[in-house]
C-alpha cells in the first residue's frame, strides 16, 4: 500500500510554490515574536531564513513545522492548509525536518532509524509481531545510498561523526517523500568543509526530486551560496526578500543582521 | 606561566577523549584552541575547569596545581569558565545572575561590579530585572560573560563564543574579548571559526582526537594551508 | 449545613501544615540534588517520634518543654539529614536517578526497623500543646485552639520560606543550583556545603511537621509510608520544585481528605485521585510547576544498541528452560513451590523491565497490577465461583484495565513526575483493597483461592506456571523486536524526532504501559493460585520496590537482565527473611551498601570492567560526542 501512495505523488514541478505562508503571527506574553510574515517556496529551490538572534527564526519554524500554534495567518503545504497541525500530522503530509542538535535514535543502528521512519509512513508501527529489523531494508539502503551512507548502515547513530550523523538525519527526513524539507540551522557545529558538502548535497537532492527546501543558517558562506533566496527576519518582522545577491547588499540588512563581515569571512 | 598543561589524559564515560594534550598560555594572551566537532575542545576546557576529572598529567595555574581540586576551589583560583550552550539561571533575573558569581576582589586583575559590566555590556544594564529565560541567545551569551567576570578571574575559558549567534553579535563578541584582553586577562577561546579566531587571538593550538597537533601565530596558521586542510577542514 | 463546611474546610487547612512541611522540604531537596527523598516520610515520623520522647523528657506540661521539645526534634532531624547527606547521598550524585531513589528507599527500610527497636510497635500517644489546650466556639462547633494555630503554621512557613529564596544569597544560591548545579560550583560556590544545607533544612521541616503532629495523632510506624505516597501527590500536583504550589495542594488535598470523609468515607482516596487527575490534565507539570527545560536533567550518555539475541544466547535461554522443566523429577515440594514462585517474579520483573528498560518509564508503583491481578483472580474464585482457568483469565484484564486508566495519566509525565505518580496510584490499589472490606476481606485478605483439582498438585502448578510465564516472557521479548517495540525505543531515545516522523510518542507509551500492567497481571494471578489466598500487601510500596531491585540488578539495558535479576533478588531476600527479625534493616543496608559500591548496578558496573579491559574504539566515538556537548 505504501508503495502505490509514494510512487502516485508525482514529483513537482520546479516553479509551483509548495510552501505558501501568509501573514503568519505570534505573540508570547504581549512580545509580538513573529509578526505578520508572508513568503512562498517554490519545488526544487532553496530559501535561507536568516536574522538576528531573538528575531522570531525559531518561533516561525515551529509554527510550520506544528510545535508551535500561530495566532494568525496561514500556512498552505501543495494548496492545503496545515496551520496549527501537529508535528505528526504535518509530517503524514508531506513535510520533513532535521534539527538544530542531531535527533537521532541512539539505541538503533543508521539503516534501523531509516527502517523506523519508513515503518511509521508504512503504517506498521502498531505490529506487536514480526521483526523490525526485516521490514523496508532495501527501501532504506536506497535512502542510505542517497546521501552516501550506506556503508555506515550497521554502526550505532551514537558513534558517527558529527557530519555522518547530520546524513542520517537527511536520509530519516526524505522517508516519507516529502514535498517540504526544513532544516534548523543544517551547518551549526560543522567545519567548514563540512557544511559546504552537506548543503550541496540537499541542494541535488532537492533539485531531482522537486523538492523544497526551508532552512535557517547563520553561516554566511552556506547561505550566499547554496540558496536561491534569502528571507531576513528581524523583531519577527520580515524586513528583506530577495536573492542572496540583493540581501547581502541591502543596507538594513548589514545593520541589522550582517554586519562588517569582518568575522563571517568578509562580504 | 598563567596555565600550563602537560600530558593531560581525561575519560568521558568510557572514551579516551584526551590523550596526553599538552599547551601552555602566558599572561595577557588569546589563545584560540581550533579543532573540529568531536576533537575535544570542550573536555579540555571542562578537565581545565574540574568539571571532568583528570585521568592522568597536570594543569598548572600560576604555578599552582588544580587538576583533582574541586570545580568551585578551581573558580576562586582565578578561572572563569563560560559554556558554549549558556547556561544562564533562567528563572533568575539578570541581577540575582551576576550576584551568584560574585567572589572578593583580587590582586592584579579588574575588580568587576554590575555598574563596570553594565558600562562593558550597554544592553544587560538595561534589563537588569529580566529573568534569563526570557533573553535572546546574543544577551544570554553576553550575561554569562558577564556572570563569569563578577568572579574576578584572571584567566577565562570561552567554549564556542560564536557559535550560533548573528553576525553582528559575534562582532561584539570579538570586541569584548578585546577588551577583557585590554584589561589584562587571558583569554582561552574554543572555536572553529577561523575568521573569528584571526580576529581576536594572538596565537592558535590546533587539537585533533585529543592531542595537540600545531602551536604557532595566527599568521603561522593562516600560512600553512596543509594544517588548516587536514585539521580544521577549510 | 454552612458551618459544617466552614468547620471542616478549617479541619483541611490545619491537617495541611504538616503535609505542606514535609512535600516543601521534599520539593526544596530535589530541586537542588535532583534525588526524589523516598525517605522523607521516614524524617517525618522521626520528628513525632524524637517529639514524643524529648517532650515527655523536658516536661509534657511545661510551655518550654513541649515547644522546646517539637524545635529540638526538628533540628535532631536536620541533623539526621546532614548525615545521610554525608554518609550516603554525596557518593551517588552521579549515579543514575533510579539506584539514587533505591538508596533513599533502602533509608527507608533502615528507618523503620531503627524506629522499632527504639520505640517498639505499639502507638504512642503525645500531649497536648501547653497555651492550646482550649477550644473555641465556632459556627456553633467546638474547634480546638491547636488547629487554628496549626493552620497559621502553613502559610507562615510560606512566608519565610518565600523570604528566605528571594532574599537571602543562600536562597538565590538555592535556586540557581536548581536549575543547573553544575555550573553554580565553576562560578565558585561550595557545592558540597550547599547540598548538605539544603538537605539538612528540608529534613528538618520533615521533622517539624512531624513533631507538631504529635498533639494531633498517636505517632506509629506506618506513618512513614503513608505520609510519602501523600507528600508524593501534593508535589506532582503543586509542581516539582515549586513551593507556593506545594501549599496549594497540600491545601486542596486536606480539603478533600476533610470533607471526603464526611461525605463519601470510603472513597476518599478516589476522590484525591481524581483532583489529581484533573490537574495533571490541564497542567501536566503541576498546578505551579514548570517544564524541565534545558540542563535541569543533564543529558546522560546515549542509550546503548539493542541487538536481537545471538544463537549462543538463544541456546543458553533454551537450556535454562530445559533444566528447569525437568527439576520437579528430583525437587522436592517445597523447592518447587519456591521455583514456581521465582519463576512468577520473572515474568513480574519482565513486565516491568519492558516499560522500564524499552520504553523509559519507571515506575514505583507496578506492584498495583501485580495485586490486580492476583485480586483479580481472588474475586472471580469468591464471588463469581469461578474456577481456576476462567480465574486466570479474567484477572489479567483487571490488572489490564487499570493500566489503561493510571498509564493514561502517566504517560503524560516523565522521569521521576512519572514515577512518583505510579507509586501514587499503587497506594491507591492498596488503599482500596485494605478498605473496601466487604468486596476484599481488606486486612484479612481472601482465602481459599486454590487451583483446579488437576492442577493441585506442586509438579501440575509448576508446570502451568512456566508454561505461562515462558509464552508471557517470550511474547514481551518478541514485542521488543516488534515494530511496536522499535516504535517504543524511539519514543524514548528522543520524543521530538519520533513525533517529526509521525510517531505517536504518548499513545505508544501507553499502550506499552498497559501491556506491562497485563503481564503483571498475570504474574499476579498465578502467585495468587500458588499461595491459595492474597492480602492488600501484594500491592504495597515493598513489593514494588522489589520489581525495581529485580531489573536493577540484572540491568536495564539487557533484556535477560530482569530474569537473572529476579532469580538473584527473590532468592537473597528470602534467605535474609530467615535469617534476622530485623530483616529490613538488612535489606535497607544491602540496598544502600549496593548502590554506593556499584553506583552503575552489577551488571552495568561489571561491563564497565570488561570494557576498560578492551576498550572499543566506537565507544569512544559516543563518548567524545556527547562530551563534546552532542553537537
């Protein structure tokens, strides 16, 4: 069954906009943490959410991805609503994340947390018989294989390397063929090398599969080079869109948000 | 000497995580301690600070010893300790967190009251009641700054300064070490940004699965493409 | 009718104090150490009972004798506090919570024999207070002058206490090393003096409330335990760590204790559950408590890889089978009936072990289903007639229910909410069962619960009962492997990626806790036919904590862990019986001894032996991530 229903939801086509977000808005004890934010991602292209410290990142990011109830607006995945969702349901349709600080499930080996994922979109979980370990192995090393990890797939998540582990992660987030990707700061704790492969890497993936992709990234290099555009936000409001180009020589960007360049590499 | 280290071994659970590192600062200095994700940055700080004891080899404060004392007899040596996740009290308001750290002064280092950190860090003085949770990551990296200099330290260990934080910040960030480095203090940084290392350190150690592998400048490693390659994977 | 409800509404306020003392000093102690003081019950009843003594010593009569004696005896217990903190806690802070909870449960064992020996086993009854001896007029009641006065004591001790945390440098030290321990010792403050502070001053409230209950209620040994599993519920209601809310509920729950037992004498203690209930819904973390955020936990090292058993195992768990099918051809009867009885505790420690061990949820409370189960049984045989196989049936359903109405509550909690919440409706079983004395017999028991004629005999009821158990222990390690069991693990490895690839973490938690709530229901059917009667003490805390020594011990992480632990705990503890009168004191002191001398359990110590042995690279791999802050 769960095959007919991924392979029945045909791969977007670049150009539509997946993620539609209007006029979104949060307040935490009279401080307005998000405060009407509107933007759109299209299939197939990245988008950086940046902006200071404080600037409502995380409180827009929970608002799309179920953990957090907005107070207004709206949020559209494919043309369907999913405002106020909860992270579960969000995720059945169609939405996959990675986080800040790897989750992963440290008792199970790399292929047995792809397995777990593919065996919640399967359905399978309430299955009180049968091994899990057996269930969905080809369709994880084929996942495994994506993002160049399949020779890991019997080591414990608890012993990758730190970039290793933030490949797993990619590969549990493209179980459920998700339309919508976001990452929470993708690159944080990374080498520069690093961060540089793992975003080149979503970006081919999120290419041949139309996939869109919403991240937040304090590292300047990642977003000026592996994003299509650039969304800053600052005091929760949405104070620049543009390409990468067109952000970084936005003024009130610099003030706000980039600064001299001096220490991030010099833009 | 303002802390020497030799042959350092330190366990986390059952891993070996440092493996005979030894270094040595003198007063005044930045020095940038570089390495990836994993390479025992943080232990070293943490074994510095007693918070993991040391399996073998010495630290030397001032000539003194403290590997086996106690974290808190090690902080009242003259160590400051800044973690890189924060660890603001966030129930406590900015006030009542300086005030935990509050120690006597001390001979030849800046005597620190909530007025001279105010003047040192504008925005904190403006918020003097506001519980730590209720702060953004920039203002709480600042507080625990700040909290960590109310001890009157004459070393002080920064685990990730930057990490996670804008680029504005991490500026100011750059400009406070400076300034703790103007008032005389010695300053161990932790970080993997070179940018920021270059910017604020007068000497750099490069450390991978446990051991030192490079001592030199700041120039000395912008020189040397092969260290930065094989170490620091830029 | 109006002052009825004033009266009694006054009667809950002054019965409040003391629980209001004992749940604050609990609370204020596990804020700062993060252990759960299973023992403060035991300091309260210390406190009556240094009260009684020293009061009848300095002058029953006497104004300064009595307040002097009930102020000595809270500082005696103080300082009883310093010195567990000394000689116990302060070497397992860094054991796991559980063994921490064990040590302050082995306290309580201790306590309770000391006590004996000092102050025998009959109740002694204390004074009454010099200046209040009189009554007031009251809405046309007699109302004792003690009581007001008690009812001044809650929100005085309030005060002082708010004083004291927001005003005083030890209060903000207090409430900075709440939240995070560690680092308020690298900003330079004594760890170690404000730990034992902080213990020694919750102690002596424990002792305080105690000794002022002394006017009040004749002191005796069961206070202890009954004063804990109420401290417990006072403390998830008002909020972990939170003391104003500590008073609220302490307020709310004396309340109802007041007017339940005037309205609906017999179930009180439903009525408690249900308030509970109702808060825990709306607030999951207490009427004034907050979410643990952040490093209020610290994060322990990663959950180690679960890997099906290997042939050598397989042959090994086959083997063990094998020899025990064919004991009852050379055992005699009465180590058969100790067999059957071993082999009932494994599949009780098992059923524990798979919430425990797959699925993160300890609980203090899993004899509630065992006793479910075995009143199950009881009361299909004494009121339904039924005969044994009917009997075994049904029973586990009993216990099976009850798991789907606690563990829907628990589910909502974690860690040591959830734990001290278990315990608080296992007291609840207990409770009804010693209460309810027309369906339970409640002291007395039920008798007479004996197997069907075939399986009468000790080599029949052997052979039923490993059939029984082996198919249960086999089924819950299958479910383990399951996807339901993979499902469980990720819920508890790390709840937030679980529910982003949409697992339902709290419903399958409970469904794992109604799984284990049936096994033990089974465990506890058979125990019931094999000893022929049961007693509301197949319920109580002990047989509880006895689960809990049995997984301990074999490890948590091992799935045949609980089995060998079962074997080894149920053997000790029986030979220990035999052996001493005051064979609590010995087991408290086993226990205690246990976990300082491997603050990792045996097993885990033990592989943490082999390991340095061999030290494995990936290992180091795990360990240097997480030291380096998980990143």
């Amino acid at each position: 069954m769960s095959v007919v229903l991924q392979q029945s939801r045909a791969p977007a086509m670049a150009g539509d906009p997946v993620l539609v977000v209007r006029d979104l808005a949060k307040s935490f004890g009279g401080v307005r943490a998000v405060d009407g934010v509107s933007f759109s991602v299209e299939a197939g292209t990245m988008l950086a959410l940046i902006g200071p410290n404080g600037a409502g990142k995380t409180t827009c990011f929970n608002m799309l991805n179920g953990q957090l109830r907005p107070d207004k607006g709206e949020v559209l995945l494919g043309g369907r609503p999913i405002t106020g969702m909860k992270p579960r349901a969000v995720w059945r349709m169609g939405v996959g994340r990675t986080f800040q600080i790897t989750a992963t499930f440290t008792s199970m080996t790399v292929r047995e947390n792809v397995q777990m994922a593919l065996i919640s979109h399967a359905g399978e979980i309430w299955s009180p018989f049968g091994r899990a370990r057996d269930r969905h192995k080809a369709a994880a090393d084929a996942l495994l294989a994506q993002v160049g990890m399949v020779e890991q797939a019997e080591r414990a998540c608890g012993v990758l390397a730190y970039g290793d582990l933030k490949r797993v992660e990619l590969a549990v987030a493209l179980a459920n063929q998700p339309k919508l990707l976001l990452m929470d700061e993708p690159t944080a704790g990374m080498a520069p090398r690093e961060r540089i492969e793992l975003m080149a890497l979503t970006a081919e993936i999120a290419a041949a599969k139309g996939i869109a992709v919403l991240f937040t990234e304090h590292d300047m290099d990642v977003v000026f080079t592996h994003s299509d555009s650039v969304i800053v936000l600052d005091r929760g409001l949405l104070i620049a869109h543009g390409t990468a180009e067109e952000v970084r020589r936005d003024p009130n960007v610099r003030a706000v948000y980039l600064g001299s360049g001096a220490t991030s590499g010099g833009h | 000497m303002m802390l020497e280290i030799t042959a350092l071994d330190a366990y986390y659970g059952r891993a070996h995580i440092l493996q005979g590192l030894s270094f040595s600062m003198s007063r005044g200095e930045v020095l940038a301690l570089m390495g990836r994700n994993g390479a025992g940055k943080s232990t070293t700080m943490k074994a510095i600070m007693g918070l993991v004891p040391p399996a073998g080899g010495t630290v030397s404060f001032e000539d003194q010893r403290v590997d086996g004392r106690e974290p808190f007899e090690i902080a009242r040596m003259g160590i400051g300790y800044v973690p890189e996740d924060r660890r603001v009290f966030s129930e406590l308001s900015v006030m009542e967190n300086l005030s935990v750290a509050q120690r006597p002064p001390r001979a030849d280092v800046p005597h620190w009251t909530p007025e001279r950190l105010f003047a040192l860090f504008p925005n904190l003085g403006r918020m003097r009641d506001r519980p730590g949770g209720a702060m953004s990551g920039g203002e709480q990296q600042m507080l625990t700054i700040a909290r960590t200099l109310m001890g009157n330290p004459k070393l002080v260990l920064l685990d990730e300064p930057s990490e996670g934080l804008a680029p504005v910040i991490v500026e100011e960030m750059a400009r406070t070490i400076l300034a703790l480095k103007g008032e005389g203090l010695s300053v161990l940084i932790s970080e993997q940004n070179l940018h920021f290392a270059g910017n604020v350190a007068d000497r750099a150690a490069i450390i991978e699965k446990g051991m030192i592998r490079f001592t030199g400048t700041m120039d000395e490693l912008k020189a040397n493409e092969a260290v930065r390659s094989q170490y620091l994977s830029v | 009718m109006i002052d009825l409800i004033l009266t009694q509404t006054l009667n809950g306020l002054a019965s409040a104090s003391s629980l209001f003392l004992v749940a604050s000093g609990l609370s204020i102690i596990f804020g700062v150490t993060r252990i759960v003081n299973f023992a403060h019950g035991s300091l309260y009843m210390l406190g009556a009972y240094l009260a009684w003594t020293l009061v009848s010593y300095l002058g029953p009569a006497d104004t300064f004798g009595f307040w002097g004696g009930v102020l000595l005896a809270a500082l005696l217990v103080g300082l009883a506090g310093v010195l567990i903190e000394v000689l116990i806690l302060r070497r397992i802070y860094q054991a796991p919570e559980l063994f921490q909870l064990l040590a302050t449960f082995g306290v309580v064992l201790m306590l309770q024999d000391l006590a004996l020996a000092t102050w025998g086993p009959e109740d002694k009854l204390g004074p009454r207070a010099p200046g209040f001896k009189s009554f007031v007029i009251l809405f046309d009641n007699r109302f004792p002058t003690y009581e007001l006065f008690l009812i001044a004591v809650g929100p005085l001790v309030l005060g002082l206490l708010w004083f004291l945390f927001q005003k005083t440098r030890w209060g903000t030290l207090v409430r900075a090393a709440t939240q995070d321990r560690e680092m308020v010792g690298a900003l330079g403050v004594n760890q170690r003096l404000l730990f034992t502070s902080v213990f020694a001053f919750g102690s002596m409230l424990a002792g305080l409330g105690g000794a002022l209950q002394l006017p009040r209620e004749a002191v005796n040994l069961h206070m202890d335990l009954a004063m804990i599993s109420e401290a417990f519920v006072v403390v998830v209601v008002g909020g972990l760590g939170s003391v104003t809310g500590a008073y609220l509920a302490a307020v709310l729950i004396g309340i109802l204790h007041a007017f339940g037992i005037l309205i609906f004498p017999k179930i009180t203690l439903v009525l408690v559950f249900l308030v509970m209930a109702v808060v825990l819904v709306v607030k999951p973390y207490g009427l004034m408590g907050r979410a643990p955020v952040g490093h209020a936990r610290g994060h322990g090292p990663a959950e180690p890889l679960l890997l099906p058993a290997d042939r050598l195992t397989k042959l090994a768990g086959l083997l063990a089978l094998a020899l025990l099918a064919l004991t009852p051809i050379f055992a005699p009867d009465y180590l058969l009936s100790t067999l059957t009885e071993l082999i009932i505790f494994a599949l009780f420690a098992a059923s524990l072990h798979f919430m425990m061990g797959p699925g993160g949820m300890a609980s203090f409370g899993h004899a509630a289903y065992f006793g479910l189960g075995a009143y199950g049984a009881a009361l299909a045989v004494k009121w339904l007639g039924a005969p044994m196989e009917p009997a075994l049936v049904f029973a586990p359903f009993l216990a099976g229910i009850a798991g789907v109405v606690f563990g829907w509550f628990c589910v909502r909690l974690s860690g040591v909410y959830l734990a001290m919440l278990t315990l608080a409706f296992a007291q609840i079983a207990w409770a009804t069962a010693f209460q309810w004395v027309e369906l339970t017999g409640g002291d007395n028991g039920i008798l007479g619960v004996w197997p069907s004629a075939w399986a009468s005999s000790k080599t029949a009821y052997f052979y039923l009962t490993l059939g029984v158990c082996a198919v249960s222990i086999v089924a819950l390690r299958l479910t383990i492997f399951s996807p339901l069991g993979y499902g469980l693990r990720a819920a508890r490895d790390n709840p937030l990626r679980a529910e982003a690839i949409g697992l339902d973490v709290m419903r399958i938690q409970w469904v794992a806790f109604i799984v284990a709530a049936f096994a033990a229901g089974i465990a506890g059917a058979l125990f019931a036919f094999s000893k022929g009667s049961v007693f509301p003490t197949y319920m109580a805390i002990p047989r509880s904590v006895d689960a809990l020594l049995m997984v301990l011990l074999g490890g948590v992480q091992t799935v045949s862990g609980p089995i060998i632990g079962a074997f080894a705990y149920a053997g000790l503890s029986e030979q220990l019986m035999k052996a001493t009168m005051y064979w609590r004191f010995g087991l408290g002191l086993s226990i205690v001894l246990l976990v300082i001398l491997f603050p990792r359990g045996l097993v885990g110590g033990s592989l943490l032996l082999v390991e340095r042995w061999c030290r494995r690279p990936e290992a180091a791999a795990t360990a240097r991530l997480a030291a380096e802050g998980g990143r």
